[in-house]
C-alpha cells in the first residue's frame, strides 16, 4: 500500500537573497524610474531582511497562525527584525524606539487582524494584498520599516496557501516601489481614501501580484502524512 504524502511550502532563501543582491547592484537605473528616489539597498538592510523571511520560513514551518491573539507578536517581530536583525546589541541601542514601536502596533494591530478574518474566505493574494494596504496606509502600523515588514506578512500569507513569497527583483521593483509611495500618502481614517484609493490601490497590488510571482523563490516539500501531522514546538517571539 503507498504511503500517503502531501505538499508543504518553504522559501527558498538562497535564491531569494540572489535577487536581493541583484536590485541592489541595479538600483541606482532604478532609482530614476521611480516617484520617489530611495535609498539604496545596503548589506545591512538585506541581512536584515534575509533574517525576516528566514524567519517567516519557521513560522510556516511550526504552523503559526500569526493573525491569530496569541500569533500576532510574531508581526512586531518581523519588524523588530527588518530594522535591527536579531543582534541583542543592536536592539538594546534602540530600546526606546522598539518600545515606541510596540504601542503604536498594539494600537493598530486590531483592525488589520479583524479585517483578516473577515476576509479569511478570500484568496491568499487579495488577503496579502490587503494586508499590505492597511500597515503601510496612514496611520501605518510601524514607526519605520512598513514596506519591508509589510512584504514578509505577505510573503507568509501567499506560501501559507502554496503561492511563492513576494521578493523585489529587478523586474518588478518599479512596479512595486511606485504604488507603495501612492499607498503612504492615504489615510484609512478619511472617508475619500478608504473607500476609494485604498481599494482601488489594493485591487492593484492583488493584480500584480497575480502576475509577478514566482515560482523560483518558494521550495516544496512532500511529507509523509503521519509525520507532517506530528507538529514541532512553535516559535516564540524574541
């Protein structure tokens, strides 16, 4: 009799941390296309993001449902880790600014984790999507590191259902950074904003996620049933 196995989704980190390196390499022609110059990609910014999605990979790994009340520290991790990595050092330089960060996501957290649930029936791309939207609209969910935070809990909900990660490549960077500065700049609390803009930018970004996705960044693995049943202990945020 075959042993039953199903599918499970990781993130391939090697190639992920590739193509971070080349929008690096790239990002000064990608600079002039875009709305709003940013700052280049340093070695220290994608270190810090590499942990980030090397963290959502353990996540995905022990199953944690990080919208969930007892999951929803692991978001504020994610951030913590995309602008101070896991350096215990580095963090106790910015204790004041982690802890201004964590009231202001306590005050906002609520709403976007209400939101998805409502829209738990939905596909993963229009839930990522909106996810996205709400942390990185005003009042954005952090002090700093929205986009970048905002990317990894996408990046969770898209592999959670089997879809690759979202990673920046040099082919959708432009298409990404330019919506994003239009997403800043509007306010979930005005009436306009929320009921037009934010949409409108939502349904946007679940089409280009839709069509930008790639297969190369995300890993499968076929476990047998009994084991992948067995759960490993689940991570707790630092």
């Amino acid at each position: 009799m075959a042993m039953s196995s199903h599918k499970q989704y990781r993130l391939d980190l090697d190639r992920i941390e590739a193509s971070l390196r080349e929008v690096k390499n790239n990002f000064e022609a990608l600079n002039e296309e875009l709305l709003m110059r940013r700052e280049p990609l340093t070695d220290q910014i994608i270190g810090n993001l590499l942990e980030g999605y090397a963290y959502v990979d353990q996540l995905l790994e022990d199953r944690v449902e990080i919208f969930s009340p007892s999951g929803v520290d692991h978001i504020l991790e994610l951030n913590h880790l995309v602008l101070c990595g896991s350096n215990a050092r580095v963090r106790l330089e910015y204790g004041p600014h982690l802890l201004e960060t964590r009231r202001r996501f306590a005050a906002g957290i609520d709403e976007i984790a209400d939101w998805y649930e409502r829209k738990r029936h939905k596909s993963a791309t229009r839930r990522a999507a909106g996810v996205y939207v709400l942390s990185v609209s005003q009042p954005q969910l952090f002090l700093e590191g929205n986009h970048r935070t905002g990317a990894l809990v996408a990046s969770y909900i898209l592999v959670q259902e089997g879809l690759p990660p979202f990673v920046l490549t040099p082919k959708n960077a432009v298409a990404y950074f330019n919506p994003s500065t239009l997403i800043k700049y509007r306010h979930k609390e005005k009436f306009l904003d929320r009921q037009y803009y934010l949409k409108k930018y939502r349904r946007g970004l679940q089409e280009f996620l839709e069509e930008t996705l790639d297969k190369r960044f995300r890993r499968t693995l076929r476990l047998d049933k009994d084991k992948a049943e067995a759960k490993s202990p689940p991570l707790a945020p630092a």
